[in-house]
C-alpha cells in the first residue's frame, strides 16, 4: 500500500523523512553557474499551501535537469529548518534543504494548483499593515518611469527585488486603486524592463507583476512627491529646489556621467564621459 503524503502544513520539524506530492510554482537560480550556484524554489499541495525549499550547490548538479517550473513530482527527505532568515518567500514556519538522499521522482499530478498570485494591498503597505521581512507580489499600473543616480527619492515606503545589484537602476511609480507606491528595479531586472519599454513604445497603459519583492522603510529623509486630496480634477505640478542632502549610515551615492548616468571612480573635478560629454 502506497504511503500518504505528507501535508506541507503539518510540517512542524519533527520528522524529516517526508513524503511531498508537490507542483514547482517558482523556480529560480542564485549565484554563479558551475560554481557556487543554488536553486531556490516555491512548492505548493493539493491543500494549496506552500513552502519554500532550497538545492545548494553541492546537491545541484544531481538535481538541475530534473527540476522544472510548473512541473508535478513525488519528493522524499529533506532537512527541515526554521524559516527565520532576514527575507522569507513563504508564510511557512519551516523551509526544506535538499539532502544527499533526497528523492525526486517527476509524477503525472495534473490537479495539484498552479502558481496563485497573493498580491499585498497598496493602502496596508502605506500604513505599514505588513509583515517585516516577508517577500510579496505586487501588481499596478505603472504611472511614472524615473532614471535615477547620485542620489534615491521615494515615497512613504520603497519596495525592492529581494536580490539587490550594484548600480544600474529605474524607480517606477506603480498605481492601484487610487494609492502610489514606488519600486525600485536593479541592474539585470532593470535592464529587462527598459528592453520592453523600448519594444513596446506608447502603447496604452502597462501593468507591472512583481514577485518576491520586499518592502523597505525609506531610508532617505526628504520625498521628492506630494499628494493632495482634490474635491476635482485638477493637474497640479510642484517644483522645488533641493537644499541639503542627508546622507546616514544607510545611505549611498556615487559620481557619474549627468548624461549617461555611468559611474565614475574620479571623485572631484570636472572629468570627460566616455560617451563624450564633459562634466563640470
């Protein structure tokens, strides 16, 4: 007789010789390949709960070709920790490591749920109704699109990818029902996005999914925006001059090109950019 599978809400670290009926609903790759490469994934039930679940690269190479999105498997053993870190994919007490023998076995479970979006509300994010450290999915029209470097702007709260890269960024200004929240794209997710926003041209509004994004407290302590209530419509344009920036130990600026936006290692004097331009 076939033995039962274990519920992903029963697990509880008591035991780690489980049986996983599950469905890969996310899958991504963190590191460099070959090297020190980790897969990192979200694995759903029948119930429809998840957990999240980790390859690292030691065990990788064993699994990589098996492991795919969307796809449906039989799992035994993993090593069960407690899902405390300082960003958590899942609401999950427990996340899963695989072993030296874990078992993956790919199934034909075609009525495990697919991938369900639990996107966070807009007003909560604002009042701070959300739990610290808890990754999210947020979906909105993108209202403004802003390059930016020297130095960070942002509304009441900022949300970030949870993976951050070094400098390359665009801050876009997402609206859902009537609240603005900004969101801050790095380097490759950036670059992926403007490669869209070139493709596509003017073309009707473009609504945003992000997943796995974290919401960070504004480090910065001046607002670049204001928001009124209007009893009409109106259009309103504020224009104000920058006095003073505060910079504290969580902040961060670099030189660059004032056309191109590129980093520079000179850090006083005028300098000439490689794409030409002098700055003074």
């Amino acid at each position: 007789m076939a033995r039962i599978p274990d519920k992903i809400r029963s697990i509880d670290g008591s035991k780690e010789t489980l049986k996983l009926d599950v469905r890969i609903t996310d899958l991504w790759f963190v590191g460099t390949p070959n090297k020190s490469e980790q897969a990192e994934m979200v694995f759903v039930d029948f119930e429809g709960d998840q957990i999240h679940a980790i390859c690292k690269s030691d065990h990788l190479k064993s699994w990589k070709a098996d492991l795919k999105e969307n796809c449906t498997y039989v799992m035994h053993n993993f090593k069960v920790v407690k899902n405390d870190g300082q960003f958590r994919v899942c609401e999950h007490e427990y996340k899963l490591f695989f072993i030296g023998v874990t078992v993956v076995r790919e199934a034909d479970l075609h009525e495990l749920p697919f991938k369900e979006f639990r996107f966070v509300e807009f007003a909560n994010v604002v009042a701070g109704n959300f739990v610290s450290g808890l990754l999210v999915d947020i979906i909105g029209v993108v209202d403004q699109v802003v390059f930016r470097h020297n130095c960070i702007f942002h509304f009441a709260w900022c949300l970030c990818l949870s993976y951050p890269y070094e400098v390359m960024d665009v801050m876009l200004f997402l609206c859902y029902s009537g609240e603005i929240l900004s969101c801050t794209l790095w380097e490759n997710y950036c670059a992926q996005f403007l490669s869209y926003l070139n493709e596509r041209g003017d073309d009707g509004p473009m609504v945003i999914i992000l997943t796995h994004a974290r919401i960070k407290d504004a480090q910065v302590e001046f607002c670049c925006c204001c928001c009124w209530h209007l009893q009409e419509d109106a259009v309103c344009v504020t224009v104000g001059t920058i006095s003073k920036i505060v910079m504290d130990n969580h902040s961060w600026c670099y030189p660059a090109c004032a056309q191109c936006h590129r980093k520079t290692d000179i850090q006083t004097g005028p300098f000439t950019c490689g794409c030409g331009k002098d700055n003074d």
